[in-house]
C-alpha cells in the first residue's frame, strides 16, 4: 500500500536498498525478550510483562532499558553488558526467519538490485545471525551498532552503510529503507531517504505514520521496489 499525500523524498527510481534486521529479515523477540529480562534480573531491576518487553526489540537496547523499564544511565549500562552476555549465550539462537524473505532477496538479488542491511544490533552479532541464516551472500555490507566507534542510533549506522557502500563502488543516490519500526523511517529519513514499512515486524501501524508506503508481506514488498528499481527492466513477453 503507497501512502498518499506525502511529500519528498518519494519512491522512485531506487537504487539499493536497506534492510532493518529484527522484525523486518527475522522474527528474533523470544531470543530479545529473554535476554533482557536476564539482564533486568541481573541488575535488580523489575521484569515487565512479555508485552512490554516486546518494545525492546528494534530500538537502540540502552534505550529501551531506560525508557522501557526507567533505568538510569549507569545501570542502563550494566543492563547492556548483562544483555549482550545473554543474547550470545542463548539469545540469537531463538532467532527465526520469517517466512518468504529467502525468496524475496533472491528475487532482488537476481534483479541486479543492491541490498545492504542497515540494524540497532551489534554488527558482529548481526553478521553471525546473516551467517546462520544463509543470507550474507544477498548483501553488500551489514552495518550495525559499534560501541567501539560510537553508533548507536539509526541515523547513525545509516550515515556509516552510507560511506561504506559509496567506497564500495555501489549507487546510493536513491536507496529504500525497509524497516518494522518507527526508529526506522526518522533515521532513514534524517539522510533523505523514503522507508516501506513493514507490518509482519514488532511496530504498530502508527509508527508507519512517515513512512512512504506499507507491506504486509515479502510478497507484497516485493513488487513495490521492483517497480521503482532504476536497475530493474521487466522481461518481455
């Protein structure tokens, strides 16, 4: 679905695209979901029920330990190393991929469309998740959070795939976002960039508010960027 009245930048004539991990290439709420409440009980702090542990996934994780559950910064930062001790123990294996993204980067990927993801989560732990789940080859860089080189926000890891993929010789004149969260469309959008967002995720449709269009599903997403592809010609029949 293409949502009217919105203003620029628009749909058109794509040149690559981003993809958000959590909620948009896979379904990883149990693996986060557990692995934060290890870290609330770790730091003594109260485990909200499932629902509201479900707004952990997507956002920033220092983040939603301080707005979620109202942490201060330093035991927000306490939470984090709990966090990520547990999601590389136990968390990233409750990660699934949902159903119908293998077909759909497949299709992409042999439409000459280049494809790059764009995650709050930790880059290593995200080029593992890539890895396990047999779609690295799809993409042409993984950018992710980097404590070490201080990205942690949307915008951030945005700014940074950016001048990756541009060293790597790929056109970002006119790239998508594809993401399930508000955080999603405002940090592609602090670059100019339109996001489709995607409903199968964690977000609920009022965080599609700014967004350019919305899919219910990869086989809805998918002729939405082939048909604003500037690499993508249809076959003749």
């Amino acid at each position: 679905m293409i949502l009217p009245d919105q203003s620029q930048p628009t749909l058109k004539d794509i040149t690559c695209i981003f993809f958000d991990m959590d909620g948009t290439l896979l379904d990883s709420a149990p693996g986060v979901t557990s692995s934060a409440a290890q870290a609330l009980i770790a730091v003594g702090a109260q485990v909200p029920p499932l629902d509201e542990l479900r707004r952990f996934v997507g956002p920033p994780m220092i983040e939603s330990f301080r707005t979620v559950s109202g942490l201060d910064e330093p035991t927000a930062k306490r939470a984090i190393k709990h966090y990520r001790a547990a999601y590389a123990d136990h968390g990233a294996e409750q990660s699934s991929i949902y159903a119908g993204i293998i077909e759909l980067l497949d299709q992409l990927k042999a439409a000459g469309i280049p494809m790059a993801v764009a995650t709050s989560k930790v880059e290593d732990q995200a080029e593992r998740l890539a890895q396990r789940f047999g779609i690295t080859r799809h993409f042409a860089n993984i950018c992710g959070a980097s404590d070490n080189e201080g990205r942690a926000d949307k915008k951030q890891v945005i700014a940074e795939l950016l001048l990756r993929l541009e060293s790597q010789g790929v056109d970002v004149s006119n790239p998508v976002m594809i993401g399930d969260r508000e955080y999603d469309v405002s940090g592609a959008a602090a670059h100019g960039i339109p996001t489709i967002f995607v409903s199968w995720g964690y977000g609920d449709l009022g965080e599609a508010s700014h967004a350019k269009a919305i899919a219910s599903s990869p086989e809805a997403l998918l002729p939405m960027v082939l048909n604003r592809s500037r690499n993508y010609e249809p076959a003749l029949i």
